[in-house]
C-alpha cells in the first residue's frame, strides 16, 4: 500500500506544476490583452483629441451595391479637397482605390482635375467642379457614370488637415526621392535628393506643379507619396500610431465608414504586410487633346473609349 502511494505521488506533484504554468500563462495573456487595449483605447481617444472641431460636410452619399460574383473587391472614392475661402470646395486630388480583400491588391486610378467631364444634373465642366457643385455624391456620379466603375464607399480629407494626418501617421517622416528644387506656391522649400519630408513638406511635394510637367508631373508625386505610405505603414512605429491615427481620422476625414469600420481595415491591411498597389493615371496616354471653353476654360478632352478600356484592364490584371 505504501509503495503504491509512492509511485503515483510524483505524478502528482508534475500535474500539479503543469497547471500552475498554464495558469500563469493565461493571466499573463490576459494582462498582455488588457494592456493592448487600453493602450489602443487612449491613443484613439489622443488622436480624437487632437483634431476635434475639424469637421466637413460632404453631403449625402450612396454607394453603389457589391458585385455578387466579387464581393470582396470594394472601390473607395478617394478626394482631397481646398477651400477657395467661401465655404465651398473643390477637389484638388481625385482617386479611386480599389482594394482586393482575398488577394492582398489593390489598384490606384487618379483622374486628372482638368478633365472635361459630364456632371450630371448640370452643365459639363472640369471634373474638379463636381465636388463643388453637388457634394461627393455629385462627385462619385460623375465618375463612376464616366469610367463604368462602381464605388462603395468614399473618404473626403481637407488639405488644411493633411499635414497633420501625415505626421500623427509618420512622425518619423516618408522617404522621397525630391528631383527637382521646389517652392513656388507650395509654402516649402525642397531640394533635390532622397530624404525624410514631414507632413507639411509632403503637402508640398504632392502638390507642386510650377514645371513643365504640370498637372501630370503632381498627379505622379502623388502617387509616389501613396506608394510610399503604403510601404512605410508596416513598419513597427506606425503599427503603434494605428489607434491614435484612427481617433485623428475620424475627425480629419469624412467617410461613410464607422470608427469601428475604419480600425479594423487598417489593421486589417497592417496584418497582411504584404500589400501590392499597382497605379493608374487618367487619362492614359495618346488619348486626349488640350481645348478651351468660355465657361469653363482650359480642359483635358479625352477619348472616352480609350480610358474606360484601359481603366477595365487595369482594374482586371492580377
């Protein structure tokens, strides 16, 4: 009988042990998560705190319903907007990001803001006036209704607030490769050369048109600055500025997407790592013309046909 009893009680004792681990493991995990979360909750509530009383009204907006043979593709309206000093804007950068969800992709269409186009309920004019005249959903009308592309969902940011956006998302700055002096109408001087530029200097680069490439020349930066954004949101440093960039969002950025939509997609993004943007400019080349009308002056005059064949194929390449 005592030999029995004294086999088994090491067995004991190790069974014992092996439950006292597990329970320091799950209250260590249980701590982890609590920690985790209250970190997330104070840096929303930071960034909230930071950009209240910086609201938009974009006017109402309806988006356009998924496709049921590719229900995880949506197309987000993406328009940055100045106020000419009336109380009303214009959109200054016009894009449309569509993001496969399965796959990891997604392909970024700009439309250049001098391009003549059909606004409907009123008389054509530059695209850029779209916004101006009815609002984001004047705005998603008139491209979707141009280029046959849905759009579900949209984001409006003012420029006023970019750079802000840029250095609570980046406060160690983007990497950019700056070709060319810049300062005319841009508030900032830029050399040539690869560096770090903070939120204002961005603003700027993305901005510049004041050499021969114009519009075309910003509407590339842009991209550029998109590109670089998208490969900088995986580093460790913005992970942990992820919660407070949403709190700044949420004031920064009128969207139809909740707070809770919104966390969730960037980290959705962050978690990947791997995302493949590929980009498009319109109009493509060798289909459109420069011409100028009374009403609405200098303008891009496209070949239609042209640019939603190409905007077709790029939005079904792999």
């Amino acid at each position: 009988m005592d030999e029995h009893f004294d086999e088994q009680q090491p067995q004991r004792r190790k069974k014992k042990r092996k439950l006292r681990v597990g329970r320091v493991f799950m209250t260590l995990l249980l701590l982890f998560t609590i920690t985790i979360s209250a970190y997330s909750y104070f840096q929303y509530k930071q960034g909230k705190a930071m950009t209240a009383g910086s609201k938009m009204n974009p006017g109402e907006f309806q988006g356009d319903l998924l496709s049921p043979e590719d229900p995880t593709t949506e197309n987000y309206l993406l328009l940055g907007v100045d106020n000419d000093g009336s109380g009303k804007y214009r959109t200054d950068t016009m894009m449309v990001l569509s993001w496969d969800q399965t796959a990891g992709t997604a392909h970024l269409i700009s439309f250049m803001r001098d391009i003549y186009a059909q606004i409907p309920g009123y008389q054509s004019y530059k695209l850029n006036t779209a916004y101006y005249l009815g609002g984001v959903q004047t705005a998603k009308e008139t491209i979707s209704g141009m280029f046959n592309i849905p759009i579900h969902h949209y984001a409006v940011v003012d420029f006023d607030n970019f750079e802000s956006i840029m250095d609570i998302a980046f406060p160690n700055g983007l990497e950019m490769n700056v070709q060319n002096e810049m300062s005319e109408k841009i508030g900032v001087t830029l050399k040539p050369g690869v560096q770090r530029l903070n939120g204002k200097e961005l603003l700027g680069y993305a901005r510049f048109r004041a050499d021969d490439e114009g519009d075309f020349g910003r509407v590339n930066r842009q991209q550029e600055v998109i590109q670089a954004m998208k490969d900088e949101l995986f580093s460790v440093s913005t992970v942990l500025q992820a919660p407070k960039l949403a709190g700044a969002l949420d004031n920064f950025i009128e969207t139809d997407l909740t707070s809770k939509d919104e966390l969730t997609k960037v980290l959705t993004v962050i978690a990947k790592r791997k995302l493949d943007l590929q980009t498009l400019r319109i109009p493509v080349e060798g289909s459109y013309s420069f011409t100028s009308y009374s009403h609405a002056g200098s303008v891009i005059e496209i070949d239609l046909d042209k640019n939603r064949e190409a905007i077709r194929s790029f939005l079904t390449t792999p």
